[in-house]
C-alpha cells in the first residue's frame, strides 16, 4: 500500500516538473532535495529559495548556489545525486558529519566549476566514483577519514589543476594508478603538493613513473599501507619533496641512494619495512630533521659516520635496524639533537654523551643493546638516559636511574591568561580568558612533526598564536583557543585537542563553525612549518545558538501532513508537488540504498533520467528512424504502446518501444528498464541503445532481436523449428543471463517475470533475456528477500512469492523451472485449464525411459535416441519449482547442470550457437505479444 501510494506522487510529479521547472531552478530542486534526504539540517531551511532565504551555510552568487559549507553538523542521511544539478558550484566542505553515509554519487562528476571539494570525517562508503576526473577545476579533494573502498579511481590523473589530494585513512585498495597513454594516472598530477594515501589497504608495487622531475609535490604520505617491491628511485627527482613517508609496508630491497638528492626533506620515514641491503648515504640533506629507519634489515658496520652531518637532526630512530659498534661522542653535540631512539641494536663499548651542545636533548633510549660503560658527564640531568637490557645494567649496576625504562610523562593544557579560571554551569568551560562558553573541540593531527621533545611548550604557544592569527585574520568570531593532551600515536602522528572558544558570547552559530571548521578543513590555516602536513577532525558542535528550544527537524511524517494540508488548500500546489516528489524520492531512495551508488542517474525528481552507456535520442530523429511512426514499422504492441522497428543512420537496426501518450501506466516501468538496462551488460540479455523522453513521450531504444520470441517459436508463428539441442542451448543461454543478475550484478536484480514471450532469439538463435519493467534491484538490507506488491505472469508465479510476498531470487528460478517445462512440452504453463507443473509431476515415471513423458512432449523436439540428456534436464525442472524456494538451485548452479545436459546430449556448451534462420518478418507483426511488450498477468 504505502509503495503504491509513493509511486503514484512520484508519477504525479514526473508529469508536474516540466511545467514547474519554469519557476524552480535546478538549484533549489537540489537543495530542496538534499533538504528531504538529511537529518539536521539548518533551521532555517525553510521555503524553496535557498539564495533569497539565505539558508545557513549555503553561498550565492547572482541566484545561483556556489558554496556549500556544512562542518560538523550532525548531519545524517545520504548525498543525493542531486547535487549534480547545482552547475555554478565552486565548494563544497560537508566534513565532520560522520552520519552522512552511503556512496558519493557519480553526479558529483557533473559539478563543471567545483574548485573544492572536502568530505574529511564523514562516514562515506563505496568506491571513489569515477566521475571525480570530470572535474576540471578542483584544486582541493579531500576524502580522508571516511569508509571509501575500491580504487583509487585513475581519472584523478585529469585533474590537472589539483593542489591537494588527500584520500588517507580510508579502506583504498589496489595499486596507485599511472598512466600509460590510454588510462589517466597520479603520475600526471604535476600541479600536486600533497600526495596524502596513508592509513589504507593500498597494494602493488609504486610504478616508477609515477615520479619525475615535472612534479612538485611536496608531501608523499603512503604510511601503513601494503606496498611491496623496491621504492622507486625516481623518488629522488622529485627535488621539491620535504616530507617522505613510506613506513609500515612491505618495500623490500635497498633503498635508492639518490635519495641523498632530495635537499629539502625534512622527516623521512622509512620504518618498518622489509628493507636490506646498505644504509643510503644521507648526507646531502642537510635540513633533514627527524629520521625513522626502525626495523630494517639494513648491513650495517659501524655506526654511520655521516649522521654527523646531519645538523638539522632532532630525532632519530633506528630501532632494531644492526647497528653495530660505538656511538661517537660527537653524535651528541649535533646542535637541535631532541630524541635518539636506538633500542634493540649491538652498540658496544662505552656510551659517552660528553657535553650536548642542545638545550633539547630529552630522551636516549638504548634499551637492549651491548654497552659496558656509561660515562657520567655533568649537566646532563635533564636527559632521560635508558641503557636497561645492557650489560652495563647487570648486577650492581641495575639500580642506577639509567637502568629503569620509566620515560617522561607529558602532560599540557593551554594555562589561562592572566587571569582566575571560573567554574561554570553545566558543560560551558572556561576559556583561557576565563570566561564560561561552548567551545568548538576537536583533534588537530600532524602526521609528520618535524620535533619529537613534546614537553617544550613553546611548540603549542606557537601553535595557538599562529592559530589565533589565522581565526583574527578571517574575521571569525574566536576569543580564544586552547591546545591539551599532546599525545605520539604509534603511527608518530602528534595529536592534540583544540578547543575553540566564541568571542563574546556563550556559542557558535552555524554560519560561525562552518567558517572556522573550513579554516582547518581547507587548509586555510598554515601551522608554522615545523608541525609539517595536518589535517583537523572536529566533533559535532552541539550548543547551536539557534538550537534552543527548537527541534532542528520536524519529523517527515509531520512534514508530509503540512504538504498535504497546504495541498488541500491549493494556493501552491505546485510547488508543493515538487517537495512531495523530493520526498517521495528520498524515501524510495532509503529502501534502495544499494543502488543509489551504482546507478549513474544525474538527478531524479525530473522526469528525463540522465544515463551513461545510453544515448538521449530526439523526437525528431526517432520520428526519422521509424518513417513517422509508419504503419510498416509497427511490429507489435502491448498494454502500455507499441513498438516499432527503426534503421539508426550507421544502417543499425533497433527496436522502439513507444509508451502510449498520455497514458501514465508504465512511467516506473520505463524508468526502471533503463535504469537497469544502462548499467547490466550481458551476451545473454537485450541491450538498451538509447532513449528518448520528449514532448511528453516516453520510448525505449533496444538493439533489434530478429528471430523473435521464444514463445512465437513454439507456436509455430515464427517458423522457426527448435530441436532438443537448440532447446538446451536457449535453456542455457537464458540461465546464464539470469545468473549474471543474480549473481554478478550489484545489486543483485530480480527479473519478475521470466516467461517466453520474454526471450528473444538472435540472428544465431541465442537466447536473450529481455523487459526489464518489473525488475527488482535488492538493496543492502534486503539481502534474502523483499517485500513487493506480487507481479508477474500468472502459470509463472512462485506460488511462494504469491502467498507471502516476499519476493526473492528464488520466484525467478520457479519460472525459470516453468520456463523448462515449456520447452520440453511446447505447451503454454496454463493451458485448457491444465497447469504444466502439476501435469508433469503427475506424469513422471522414473521407471521408464525419458521418464515415460513421450506423450507430453513437443513432437518438434525430436524423438526417442535423440533426447539424451532429458532426464536430468527434468529432474533439474523439477528441482526448480519445488514448493518452497530453500530447496529450489541457485541459477549459476542450473547453469552448470545445463552445461553436464548439453555436454552429456553430445554438444560443447561453450561454443556458440551457430544455426541461422530467416522467417521472422511476416510473423511478428501482428502479435499482441511483442518481445518488448509487458504483460502483466497475462
Ligand atoms: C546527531 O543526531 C542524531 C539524530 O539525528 C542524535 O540521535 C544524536 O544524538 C546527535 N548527535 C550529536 C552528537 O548531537
Ligand atoms: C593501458 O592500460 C589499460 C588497462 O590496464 C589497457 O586496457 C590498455 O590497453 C593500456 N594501453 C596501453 C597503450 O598500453
Ligand atoms: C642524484 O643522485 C645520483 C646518484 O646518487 C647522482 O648520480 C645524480 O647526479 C644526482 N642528480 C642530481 C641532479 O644531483
Ligand atoms: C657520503 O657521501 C658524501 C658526499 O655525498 C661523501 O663525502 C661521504 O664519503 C659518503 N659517506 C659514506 C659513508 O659513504
Ligand atoms: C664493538 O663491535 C665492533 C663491531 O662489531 C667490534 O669490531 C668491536 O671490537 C667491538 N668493541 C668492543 C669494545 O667490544
Ligand atoms: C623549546 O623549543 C624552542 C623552539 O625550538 C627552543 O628555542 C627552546 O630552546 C626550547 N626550550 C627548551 C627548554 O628546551
């Protein structure tokens, strides 16, 4: 019931929106739409106009939508395809709403002008859509933090204006794409600082290409991935490089010693791989400030002299890497020396640290290694030393403070300002300016610091002034922020929580977090160079000043009962139809969330679907094609129009389906027909060529099946004599391409009405399974079944499917089993009363050969020594249409038992069909029952 009723206003709408397209603009459809699919969206979301109404976080500029800036909303629900209708839009940042789920739809690709585009912390899942390469403006993606899975989409490669790309901390997999004349790939980016692919399933070993000197990245991030083979030493020509991570992956092998020519690299990471072979030289890097080589199998002798060059080194970590002999007194006067880490090694002979020239020097840490002695110098108190596992810490020696491995514990939070903190009410906190608000909170993550002392609390003073700075210069209404909880992940990411307080009052608006969050989201905010690459996850801002009192949404139920009502009265109704269609959309569009990522409909409240794979074709040239719709060209019809046989220009020729004008019977059925058509692709199915949706018309394009139908050739009409070998290959023709829907397609689809009239014949007498009308995509949730109001073919209907409803692949494989019996008996499912399942069944005597069904069969098919095979052919009918859809075969599993028949009848099921018939012209005019016609019950 409640279906019926949403289909219906979505029929009324699709009617409705040409006339009311005048007066709505494509802007406000979408951002009406996305109104209708989001939870919590700004209260001041009202009317159809969101430039005249200056909704919050939207941006116009001459009546047209150009940014939309929603950070840390609570939004929940989908994006919908929409989106792509908003043609003049420069920006869009929707980061930190971790409820908006589901796929990023293909129409992203139709936004021509996007500039910017942020999606960092949401909950966002599938694949990074192709249709991303479409853009030729971007500068900014980022797509970090979400559920993003699949590859790495090689059309990135086109965007040749992009500036960041940061698709980190997703579940990517697969190699990074490079091109190679034909195929875009990220080699192409030359424009690119940031490279930032940490923290994802990534694989492969990196394509040399994918580096050169035309690049100017200045950010490589592909930490914790699972990259193998060796690291390409065309990394050392991109010279602009300062940050390099390749740490936790598998990259084997040396490492390349060019590598000494990237001059301004400031942290290299190259830990815990699987790396051998000689150290690289590293001396030409002299800014190179901290160095992670941990866990490697490097050869290694002494301690390497050339460390001693290295003047800008803070930190250094060569965990578990052979480092073997003395540590150099001299290593310890390097000038900016905060943190050496050098456990698990065979350093020897005495540790002297002689007298550290930096103030800095905070942590060595030489557990576990072979050292004898330790020269205590003076001064260096504030160094915590750790020599534990050393046999300079056996015996006596043990009890030395050198000896236990307690490392400091660091604590920080931003001290007021001279001032006396207060105590607030409720959750306000007081801010370093001692005064009680909501601040903004969140975690600033710096992914490759280039200090490692986090006790030095200059670094976070710097850090909030610069901050500071950054909020004063954008005039955002900040009082104050504070930095707490500096914590080192096991990643060596710095993370920190920042809380952002509101300049005289007690909270933010919506307009007041969006702007900040973008500062942080976009990169607007440069931290001072020390803190290298960051990015901000900030929380939902609860305490909205504009949240008191109101719900942020009325619930959709009430929503429909005002549309209704308003309706009643009749003032608008137009446009209210228009909200009533966005809304009937979006609940249709919840219960098949599945689909929504696959299909590539641009939008969906207008009635023109916009498809790829298919071609839009005019009035006028469909006119041309069919000779005027002439009477020679009509080639059968059904319930809902007629169909007619056109030639394209090329000499192709198709068949058109043509709705009857002005009859509404079949809108969703066309819809979904092309829907599914454009993007399912088998041998064994019809394919769709084009469409046209004109003038009120509705007409389906299809390539043109001469043989006709399956059925017209049983009942002689086509003149086309089937035999029992081409039985079992149309049988087989057809299970295989409905196997691909069930089996192959995502979502899996469900025919509905598998029947004869609905196979047709090719050229060569191969099976195609054709009318898509009453297909069912499944979608996420519905994985066993879902509940439909019950369509189909009567003599072919699961009888389970009938009584309960609860449609499933398995109705399918019932009609597929009636559909056997047909073309085994020749004979209609239902005919004289008689049903073909019942008079099987009945007449089935195992005892006897070909079960002793001579009587029923079709004499066409042959007879006695020829039908090899048609037992087990039988059985599997019958397994079919078992009574209850558990015990009836999955379709790939009748596939290949048709296979064992066709092989066991003597024939190769592989090869192609290669008999040919003519005789098709005369017959099919005329038949009420086209191949592409739809009937419903019969
Ligand atoms: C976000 O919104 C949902 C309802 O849409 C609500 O249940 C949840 O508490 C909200 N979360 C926050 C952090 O406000
Ligand atoms: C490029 O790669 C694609 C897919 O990997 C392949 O189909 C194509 O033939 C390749 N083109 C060239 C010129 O190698
Ligand atoms: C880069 O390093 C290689 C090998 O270490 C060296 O032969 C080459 O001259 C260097 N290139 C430049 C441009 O300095
Ligand atoms: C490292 O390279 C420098 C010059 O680039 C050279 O002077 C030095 O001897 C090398 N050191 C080692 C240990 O190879
Ligand atoms: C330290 O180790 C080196 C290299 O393994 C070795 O040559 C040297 O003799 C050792 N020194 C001491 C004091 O054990
Ligand atoms: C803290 O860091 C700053 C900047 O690097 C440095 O100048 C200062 O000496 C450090 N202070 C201490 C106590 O280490």
């Amino acid at each position: 019931m409640g279906e019926r009723v949403l289909i219906f206003l979505v029929l009324v709408f699709n009617y409705l929106s040409v006339v009311v397209a005048v007066t709505v603009t494509n802007d406000s459809t979408a951002l009406t739409s996305l109104r209708e699919c989001w939870q919590n969206t700004p209260p001041n979301w009202k009317g159809l106009d969101p430039c005249g109404d200056e909704w919050d976080g939207i941006t116009c500029t001459n009546s047209h939508v150009t940014s939309i800036s929603l950070l840390s909303m609570n939004l929940t629900g989908q994006l919908s395809g929409d989106i792509g209708l908003l043609s003049e839009l420069v920006s869009l940042d929707l980061s930190y709403n971790k409820g908006l789920t589901g796929a990023l739809p293909q129409a992203i690709g139709n936004l021509k002008k996007l500039s910017i585009l942020i999606l960092l912390g949401c909950g966002f899942t599938g694949p990074i859509p192709d249709t991303i390469g479409n853009l030729p403006r971007l500068t900014m993606l980022s797509l970090n933090s979400n559920g993003f899975n699949g590859r790495i989409p090689p059309s990135i490669g086109n965007l040749s204006k992009l500036y960041w790309l940061d698709l980190a901390e997703n579940k990517l997999e697969g190699p990074i794409p490079v091109s190679n004349g034909t195929i875009p790939g990220l080699d192409m980016l030359h424009n690119t600082k940031h490279f930032h692919l940490g923290q994802n399933n990534l694989s492969g070993t990196i394509p040399p290409q994918l580096f050169s000197s035309d690049m100017t990245l200045i950010h490589v991030l592909f930490e914790s991935n699972g990259f193998t083979g060796s690291i390409p030493s065309t990394l050392g020509l991109v010279r602009t490089l300062e940050v390099v991570r390749l740490d936790k992956n598998s990259f084997s092998e040396s490492v390349p010693q060019n590598l000494n020519n990237l001059t301004n690299v400031q942290q290299l990471f190259l830990s815990n791989n699987k790396l051998s072979g000689p150290l690289p030289n590293l001396t030409g890097m002299s800014v190179l400030s901290y160095l992670d080589m941990s866990n490697s199998n490097f050869d290694l002798s002494d301690f390497p002299p050339w460390f001693l060059t290295l003047k800008s080194l803070t930190t250094l970590m060569m965990e578990n890497t052979q480092l073997k002999g003395q540590i150099p007194v001299s290593f310890f006067s390097l000038d900016h020396l905060q943190t050496v880490v050098l456990r698990g090694n065979q350093l020897n002979g005495t540790l002297d640290i002689g007298t550290p020239n930096s103030q800095q020097l905070g942590l060595i840490d030489l557990q576990n290694n072979l050292i004898r002695n330790f020269q205590q110098s003076n001064e260096v108190s504030n160094v915590k030393i750790i020599l534990a596992d050393n046999p300079v810490c056996q015996g006596t020696g043990a009890r030395e403070t050198y000896c236990s491995v307690t490392q400091p514990n660091i604590s920080y939070i931003t001290p007021p300002s001279n001032c006396v903190p207060v105590t607030c009410s409720s959750d306000q906190i007081s801010s370093p300016n001692c005064k009680c608000a909501y601040p903004y909170t969140g975690t600033l993550i710096f992914r490759a610091p280039s200090f490692s002392d986090l006790g030095n609390t200059t670094y976070y003073t710097t850090l909030a002034q610069s901050l500071m700075h950054s909020f004063q210069s954008q005039h955002l209404p900040v009082d104050s922020v504070s930095l707490s909880n500096p914590i080192r992940e096991a990643i060596q990411y710095l993370e920190l929580t920042l809380e952002i307080f509101p300049l005289n009052q007690d909270n933010f608006n919506r307009t007041g977090i969006s702007n900040i969050g973008f500062v942080l989201s976009n990169q607007t905010f440069k931290p001072p160079r020390i803190f290298g690459p960051f990015y901000f996850d900030g929380q939902v801002y609860q305490h909205f000043s504009d949240n008191e009192g109101e719900p942020t949404k009325s619930s959709k139920s009430s929503n429909i009962g005002i549309i209704i009502g308003a309706a009643a009265g009749g003032s608008v109704l137009l446009l209210l139809l228009l909200l009533l269609g966005v809304y009937a959309f979006c609940v249709k569009k919840k219960a098949k969330k599945a689909i929504e990522a696959s299909y590539n409909l641009g939008h969906s409240n207008s009635s023109i679907p916009q498809l790829k794979g298919a071609r839009r074709f005019s009035f006028e040239e469909i006119q041309k094609y069919t000779k005027k719709f002439s009477e020679a060209n009509d080639i059968g019809s059904g319930g809902y129009g007629k169909v007619y046989r056109g030639t394209l220009p090329n000499g192709q020729l198709v068949a058109i389906k043509r709705a009857q004008k002005g009859s509404l019977q079949g809108g969703p059925e066309f819809r979904t027909e092309i829907e599914l058509l454009s993007r399912v692709h088998h041998k064994n199915l019809v394919s769709l060529v084009g469409y046209c949706f004109e003038q009120g018309e509705q007409m389906l394009v299809y390539e043109y099946i001469p043989n006709g139908t399956l059925k017209d050739a049983f009942s002689g009409k086509s003149g086309i004599r089937l035999d029992w070998i081409r039985r079992l290959k149309v049988a087989l023709g057809t299970a295989r391409g409905l196997a691909y829907l069930h089996e192959l397609a995502n979502p899996p689809i469900i025919h509905r009405d598998i029947k004869s009239a609905n196979i047709l014949l090719d050229e060569r007498l191969n099976a195609k399974l054709a009318d898509f009308g009453l297909c069912k995509p499944m979608g996420d949730g519905e994985r066993d079944h879902v509940t439909t109001q019950v369509k189909g073919t009567m003599g072919y209907l699961d009888p389970e499917y009938y009584m309960t409803q609860q449609l499933s692949e398995k109705s399918d494989v019932y009609s597929f089993g009636v559909l056997m019996l047909e073309i085994i008996t020749g004979k209609r499912p239902i005919q004289r009363g008689k049903y073909i399942v019942r008079e099987v069944r009945n007449a089935i005597d195992e005892t006897k050969d070909l079960y002793g069904l001579q009587k029923i069969l079709d004499p066409a098919i042959g007879s006695g020594g020829t039908l090899k095979g048609l037992e087990q052919f039988v059985d599997l009918a019958m397994k079919c249409v078992a009574e209850s859809g558990i015990e009836r075969p999955i379709m790939s599993d009748v596939v290949k038992e048709i296979e064992n028949v066709l092989l066991s009848a003597g024939s190769n099921p592989t090869a192609e069909s290669s008999s040919t018939s003519t005789s098709y012209e005369e017959v099919s005019k005329g038949s009420s029952h086209h191949p592409y016609s739809n009937e419903l019950f019969g």
